[in-house]
C-alpha cells in the first residue's frame, strides 16, 4: 500500500457534492482511493493526513477511523519506529527525571530484549498481537545465542554458542515479567503524548510459571545460623559487625546500611532514620538522600543488641580517625579504614567470606532480610515493634511470621553478643 512518503501527495478532484469543513475526501487515485481528514498535529499544526486503499469501501473505513482520530485530539502524522520511541522515552523521560537505578534497570531490557524483538516495528502499528507472540517467544529465548555472549569471550573460554552448542540461558520469569513491565510504562508515555490511544503490552498475557525458568528457592538462615554468624564476626572483631547486625536485626538494606550516617542515629532517643542509600550507578558511587520506597523512608527503633553494636563500631572509627593524617568527613556510620564509603561489591565479598568462615550456608546479603522476622522473636521484642521494624501494615501480617519459637539456648547466646560487645570497648 503506498504511503504519503512513497508518492506525492495526490490532488482532488473537483468535487461531486458539498462537505462540512474538516470532513476531507474520498477519490479515485493512481488505480486505487485515496482519502484525507484535516487533523491537528500534537505539535498544534493543521495539516492533511492521508490513507490509501485498493477499494473506496477499504478507504472509506480507513478515512472513518482517522476521522474519529481527528475529533478526540492530536494526531500524530511522523511515526517512530518502536526502536527511535524507546531510545527517546529513556533519554527525554527517564534520564532526567526519575532516580538513576531506575534507568539502569531499564536501560538493558530496552537494549537486550525489546528492540531486537520488536524495535524494527511503527509505534503506531503495533498491535495487541505483535507484542502477545514476542513474549511467547521469550521463554526459550537463549540470551547466550540472542546477545552473542560466548563469541564475545577468549577462543579459548569459549564453550557453548560459539560452537554450535547452545547452553539454554533462558531468561526467569522475573526478568519475562520485568521487559513487559517496562515496555508498558513506555508505551504508557506514548499515550501522554498523544501518539496512541492505548497501551497494548498492557492487554497481553505473561507465559506461565511452567513455561518459564523457574528461580533457584532462596536459603534463609535459621535463627541459630544467624546467631553463628555475629558470633564468628564478634570472634575476629570485624569492623563493620554493627552493619551486619543492622541488616540482620532491623532488616536494611544492602545500600541502606552503607548509607548510613551519624547524624541519623540518636542513642538518646533509641532511633535511627533510615534515609540514605549508597549505590553504585553508571560507574559512578552515589551517596542519595532516597531509599527503595516512600514507606521505606522511615524512623526505627534501635534494639539492645543495636545500639551495643554501633557504640562499638563509634570507638573503633574514632580511634581510626585519629590515627589517619586526612579522615575524610563524610559522617557515614561504616567507612574504610582510609574512611571512605565502602564499595559495594566489596561488602558483597566480604559477606560471602563471613559466611563460610562461619559454616553458614552462603547467601545474598538481601536474602537476610527474611530472617530478621525470626531473630526478631528470638530477642524477645514485642510484636509492635517488630510490626514498625518489618514495616508490615497489618499486625496480622507480623504475627503470622512469629511463628518460630527460639530455644532458651539461642536468647542466651543473643543476649550474651550485647554484655561482650559492652564490655569489650570499657
């Protein structure tokens, strides 16, 4: 079918019969029809859109359609390709103006995922069905293969797609659900700015958990393997003990934890604002005054064992301090023994270490959160306020997870981490 770009734009014929103003026309046009409406343009510019087809009845309902386009609003007569919208939305949208671990997490899915699908497509031809058959393909994508990873290595590491063996690197359903998610909030952008009328990635259906690569189940220490784990860095005084115990104790995260500052806890008060992440985007370490959520923004109460642990970690950075010829000042709870922020993937490693050292199994430092619940009735603390510390809306919600009755054995070892650390620093 020619386009408006592919032949000059042709001329009506003297008209038959009287129209309205802004109706437009139907005509006979090279061996087809052709057929315009006098549109307004999301830049505000009155011009024709055109629309072409092999009978006057196909053009007719072409020409109906764009005619009901014309009377909702703007209408857009230049299309991107979905590749051009993407690569716009992320650089005029998303750049500037949400959080930057935000576009990073889109940024690749854009890149790795959607514009070799269906980045080739017009914006304002892709259908509910062009979307819902990519995401069927999705499951048994090899990301290997799709993003040449293995021709990328060595010739001598390389082992599987480079050879003609592909490994089967599919990608979790998480990350299934994360590229819809993401092509939804684009094209969700695309309706603001007139250029569709509706979100079809919204309309299609995700592959279900059987069809795709199921996540490996998480490890999530018991009471006692936590327990054996402070005690281990209370063994070889760890300097950042007192991150640890925060993590596990009050449930921060990784980038809450590093983030910390002196100013945010008061030991008057027995409190701490949990107000800051450190992370690492785009190469560069950023120490931001947000965290994950609004509800995670929040004032927490410190515990017995929390407030032991971080007048310890007070001590031991004074006395660091002092020893340093140029102590940077940057108030942060957990530094470097230079006193500068701890790199992220290094607390990572350093984690794992601790771990095996410890003879506890080896996890994420995010998958401790789940623990805190436990360790929390182990410490004996009362429900309400491990409702505030878990952030849980419903006190059902807590309860239902203070399921696990500690033995008298492990609040003994808890609370004799709290009398060491006390008077190890006397």
């Amino acid at each position: 079918m020619p386009t408006k770009t592919a032949l000059a734009t042709p001329e009506e014929p003297k008209r038959r019969r009287t129209r309205a103003n802004n109706e437009g026309s139907i005509f006979p046009y090279k061996g087809q029809w052709a057929g315009y409406v006098w549109v307004t343009t999301p830049e505000g510019d009155k011009t024709r859109k055109w629309a072409y087809g092999k009978t006057r009845e196909e053009t007719h309902e072409k020409w109906l359609k764009l005619h009901e386009q014309a009377t909702k609003g703007p209408v857009a007569t230049k299309h991107e390709t979905v590749a051009a919208f993407l690569k716009r939305w992320l650089a005029e949208t998303i750049g500037p103006n949400r959080e930057p671990t935000t576009y990073v997490a889109y940024e690749p899915l854009v890149r790795l995922y959607i514009i070799p699908g269906i980045g080739k497509k017009r914006l304002d031809k892709l259908t509910v069905r062009d979307v819902q058959v990519w995401i069927n393909t999705l499951p048994k994508l090899c990301t290997c293969c799709a993003q040449k990873k293995d021709h990328k290595r060595d010739e001598a590491k390389q082992k599987c797609c480079a050879k003609g063996e592909c490994c089967k690197s599919y990608p979790a359903r998480y990350t299934i659900i994360g590229i819809r998610r993401t092509l939804r909030a684009a094209l969700n952008q695309a309706i603001r700015e007139e250029l569709l009328s509706k979100n079809v990635a919204a309309l299609t259906s995700l592959p279900s958990a059987s069809q795709t690569k199921k996540r490996k189940a998480k490890t999530v220490w018991s009471v006692d393997e936590a327990r054996r784990f402070l005690e281990h860095l209370r063994r070889v005084d760890d300097p950042l003990y007192a991150a640890y115990v925060l993590i596990l104790v009050l449930g921060l995260r990784r980038g809450e934890v590093l983030g910390l500052t002196w100013s945010a806890v008061d030991f008057q008060t027995e409190e701490v604002a949990i107000s800051h992440q450190l992370t690492r985007v785009g190469g560069q370490l950023l120490h931001r005054d947000t965290t994950k959520t609004d509800g995670s923004t929040t004032t927490l109460p410190l515990l017995d064992l929390c407030i032991a642990a971080l007048d310890h970690r007070e001590a031991k950075q004074t006395t660091a301090a002092e020893a340093a010829e140029n102590w940077p000042q940057t108030d942060l709870v957990f530094t470097t023994r230079h006193g500068t922020p701890i790199e992220p993937r290094n607390f990572n490693r350093a984690f794992a270490a601790h771990c095996r050292n410890a003879d506890v199994p080896v996890i994420r430092v995010h998958d401790t959160r789940h623990t805190c619940a436990s360790l929390l009735a182990a410490l004996g603390v009362h429900p309400r306020v491990a409702m505030q510390i878990l952030r849980h809306s419903q006190i059902s919600v807590t309860m239902n997870v203070y399921t696990q009755i500690p033995t008298p054995e492990t609040r003994k070892a808890l609370d004799q981490l709290v009398r060491a650390l006390r008077q190890s620093h006397k």
